[in-house]
C-alpha cells in the first residue's frame, strides 16, 4: 500500500468501544491499512481477542483499558498509550448503545420514560462517546497540530426511529458536536467526521432483529423492508469508510460530515 492515499503506515489509531463487533471491525480495518491500533475498552478478554485477531492478519495492535464515562480513566489510558507510541493521530470514539428502560415497546407512554434511562442513554453515547474522548485525545491532537476524530452516530440521529427515542436523540447530539468542533478545530490540523451505520446486528440488537431459530423478528422484517438492499449491513462494510475519514491525504478537506452507511434506509420513504 506504498504511496496509497490509503496508506495508515506510520499512524497511531485509538479505537475506543474496540472491543464491540462494530468498533472492533473499525479496528482491524485501519490496521489492515498499516496502522498501529490500539483496542480501548473495558473488557480485557474481548479487547485481547481483537488484538490476537489484528497480529494473525499481520497487523500492529495493543489493548488499553479504559472507562469511556471517566475523565480520569481516559486520561490516564492517553497518557499510557502515548508511553508506548509517541502520538495518536487517529481516533474512532464507537462506544455506545441502548438500554432496555429506554427503551418504548409499542403502545407504551413516552411520558413514562424514567430521567435515569434517558440520562444514561445520553451519558454512555454522548457524554462517552463523543464528547470526553474528543476533550482527551483532541488535546493531544490539537498540540500535534494533527489528527483525524471519527465519531459513530447512528442513521437514528437522522431520522428519528420509534421506540428508541433517547437513542435516537443521543445520537443527533454526536452529529451536531461533530459539526460543532469540525468548525471549532479546521484551522488547527484536527478534522472532526462522523459515521452513522443503518441497521448492523450485534450483540446488543440481536433479539430485536431475529428470532431464535434464525428468522426475522416482526421489527426486523420491517427494518428490512425498508431498506433498498434488502438485508442488513456486516461490521466489514464499514472499513472503506473509517479508512478514508482517518486518511490524512484522501480526506484532507474532508471535516464536519457525517457519513452514512445504511444500504439506502434513510434515502427510503414510501
């Protein structure tokens, strides 16, 4: 890959929620792409896994662990990580999720909806997943006068879907604070993106999506139906798009965007 505008040789990428299916894709593509990445997360077994998975395909990687939703935490893990790097010039920040409380079942009461499930919603997607790694690793970043912030949002803080409301919220908040420091930071060598997946099973959403035997749940085969393609996205088809936003050469003028990879479901309407 000499030469490539692809090229991520010599690059530092910090994948936080690495240890995800979808974060931990994230991570093999930029290595994949010659990046040295480091897995941040809290579960040592699943962020070793990805590591191992990274160094059989050949790639450079190390896990960190860290609390997306402690300042502390963060810190340190940047501290420990530039300890044994030098630099990080790359983060993706794809810690996040759903609860169930937050959660509206058809037919429930959205004034019902506890403050303790909203919040937590908005602090683990929000508040960890955005706006603390950014206020970490953008100082970092900003000192470099060098770096390339990739936020995972979610097609859901596009449109607003039913029953995952706080969700959905939480995740418009990502795209407009990206926005916000895209503009906040252009002068000074930091790009901010998004990415905002459609519908990619994992562990989190699985029983939404699918029934035991396999089958398509009644909300997944509406999910399904609207979408153009016709199927759900694989935590692979991801990788084009992380690897063109932590290019500092394809993507230079790139900042600000929010990048969408939904098979068509936010271009469907009726």
């Amino acid at each position: 890959m000499a030469n490539s505008l692809f090229d991520l040789t010599g690059e530092t990428a910090v994948v936080l929620g690495g240890t995800g299916v979808l974060g931990g894709g994230m991570a093999s593509a930029l290595a994949s792409a010659g990046a040295k990445v480091v897995v941040v997360g809290r579960s040592e077994d699943r962020g070793l896994a990805r590591v191992r998975e990274i160094e059989q395909a050949g790639g450079q990687a190390l896990f960190q662990s860290a609390d997306a939703l402690d300042m502390a935490s963060l810190t340190a893990a940047r501290d420990a990580i530039l300890a044994k790097t030098g630099s990080v010039s790359i983060l993706v920040a794809a810690a996040g999720g759903n609860r169930p409380d937050a959660t509206l079942p058809p037919g429930s009461d959205f004034c019902k909806l506890s403050r303790e499930a909203w919040n937590g919603v908005f602090d683990l997607n929000l508040v960890g997943g955005s706006l603390l790694p950014s206020q970490v690793f953008g100082e970092t970043m900003l000192a470099q006068k060098k770096g390339s912030i990739i936020n995972i949002a979610s097609m859901a803080g596009m449109i607003p879907l039913s029953r995952v409301v706080a969700y959905s919220a939480a995740k418009a908040a990502v795209i407009n604070l990206t926005k916000f420091l895209a503009r906040e930071w252009a002068t000074r060598g930091v790009r901010v993106n998004a990415i905002s997946p459609g519908f990619f099973p994992a562990e989190q959403n699985k029983a939404l999506l699918f029934k035991e035997d396999g089958s398509y749940t009644e909300r997944g085969a509406q999910i399904i139906g609207h979408t153009p393609m016709a199927r759900f996205g694989s935590a692979e088809e991801l990788a084009g798009a992380v690897i063109w936003l932590a290019s500092h050469r394809a993507s230079s003028f790139v900042t600000g965007q929010n990048i969408v990879v939904d098979g068509g479901f936010s271009s469907t309407t009726i």
